[in-house]
C-alpha cells in the first residue's frame, strides 16, 4: 500500500473494537467505558479510550452519545522510502438505539478530526504534519439466537477516508449460563471486511471475554490472521492481537 488514505485500515479496526462488547449490563441513562489496544506482526496498531452513555427515550428507545481519543500508528513504502506515521485524534457521536425482544439496534453518526505527523528514513527529513476532519456513519445489531449463543453485524462509513467495514461474530457463553455466579467466560469467532478504492482487506479470527459480574467488568483478548492489499500490490498477510476493557458504571 503505497498512500496514507489506503492505510487507514488500522483506524476502521479501532471502531470495530469498540463495538467488541455489547453493553450486556448496561441500562438506558448509565455510563459506559471502553480501553483497548490492538496490534500486528507488521509494527501497525492502536490504543483507544472512549466513554459514552444512553438517554432513555422510552421503554425501547434510547439516544446513544460517546466521546473517544485513539491513537494510531503505522508505516508504508513511498517510492522506496519508508514512512511511519503517528496520528493521535478525537471523535463523537451520537444516534438512535431500538430494543425489541432478544435484539436491538444502534444507528449513530458523528465527526472525527485527527493529526497526522509523517516520519521518513532520509537523515535530516522533517516532520509533514496534517490535520484531517470527517464524518463517520455506524450500524450495529445484536441478537440473541438461543441461551448462550448471541450474534453480532457491524457497519461503518468514514467519511474522509471514502471507507467501509463490515464485521460479523458469533459469541457463545461457555460459563454461568443462569447469572448465578460473579463470573463468566464466552468464546467467539469473528470476520471482518473493509476496503475503498485504494485498498481492501480480510481479517479471520477468535475472541475470549471474560465478565467479572460484580465490578461490572469485561476483560477481553483476540487474535488472528489479517491479509491486505491494493491495487498493483502484492497481498500483504499476518497476524493481529488485541486486548479490550469494557466498564459499566
């Protein structure tokens, strides 16, 4: 990949994460966190944080509102000379979050704005920064299949980047089936799509959750293999890990 736009994978993966726990203690008007990291076999990745809560409307309506800081970093060739790239930024958004019997569904939109300051590998090479604003449009559904056995869809829209990402996953709760206990643990498998028209990628994997019941607590890990390419480039493959925090206040 041989441009910044068509590097941006990294920052549509953050998004993704975040929706990597589903607000499963949450209730309409409490306060939610997220924390995580993720990286991969090819020194690119990101950390994030990000809080947000969910005015009640009705009984299954609610208005969904978040704020988040990320930091993204990453490295390309440009016509033989290697570029790393460190780009700290900030977005909100907000939307609509439907219940109905065993599902919901979130649509919500926002802004982004992020720095970028470019590096290259020539001695004496000064620093390019820019600044880059945009909007960005998610879909998130969950349903629950069966006792234990939940499935999720993701879609995101980036605006500044002319981006899309779909991830699908399937979770099964392994433990604490009836909530008795203050633990559980669930496993799951997970696919992600995402391109424009710079560059696409596949990523495969697993995931592990574990809930911690009583300090309203998610801790999570996943990990597997990620392929990316561009058009006139050869296909790039590894592998990613990552961790996540989810906290309900």
């Amino acid at each position: 990949m041989s441009s910044v736009t068509s590097r941006r994978a990294g920052l549509l993966l953050l998004i993704i994460a975040l929706s990597t726990f589903a607000p499963r203690h949450a209730s309409a008007g409490s306060l939610e966190s997220v924390a995580g990291w993720e990286g991969d076999s090819h020194r690119e990745g990101y950390g994030y944080a990000g809080i947000g809560t969910a005015i009640p409307l009705s009984h299954d309506f609610a208005v969904p509102v978040g704020i988040s800081v990320s930091y993204l970093y990453y490295g390309y060739d440009s016509t033989g000379t290697a570029i790393s790239v460190q780009s700290p930024g900030a977005s909100v958004t907000s939307g609509l979050r439907v219940h109905v019997p065993s599902a919901s569904l979130t649509i919500s939109g926002g802004a982004e704005t992020r720095r970028e300051s470019l590096n290259s590998d020539i001695a004496g090479s000064p620093t390019r920064t820019r600044t880059t604003f945009g909007g960005v449009f998610q879909l998130y559904c969950q349903e629950e299949l069966a006792r234990g056995w939940e499935a999720t869809q993701f879609g995101v829209y980036v605006g500044a980047a002319q981006y899309m990402v779909g991830r699908i996953a399937l979770r099964r709760q392994i433990t604490n089936l009836h909530w008795t206990k203050p633990t559980s643990f669930s496993l799951g498998l997970e696919g992600v799509r995402q391109g424009n028209r710079f560059s696409d990628a596949i990523q495969a994997g697993g995931f592990a959750e574990w809930n911690l019941l009583r300090l309203r607590m998610s801790l999570g890990a996943h990990a597997g293999y990620k392929q990316s390419w561009s058009p006139g480039y050869s296909h790039l493959g590894g592998a990613y890990l990552g961790m996540s925090l989810y906290r309900h206040f």
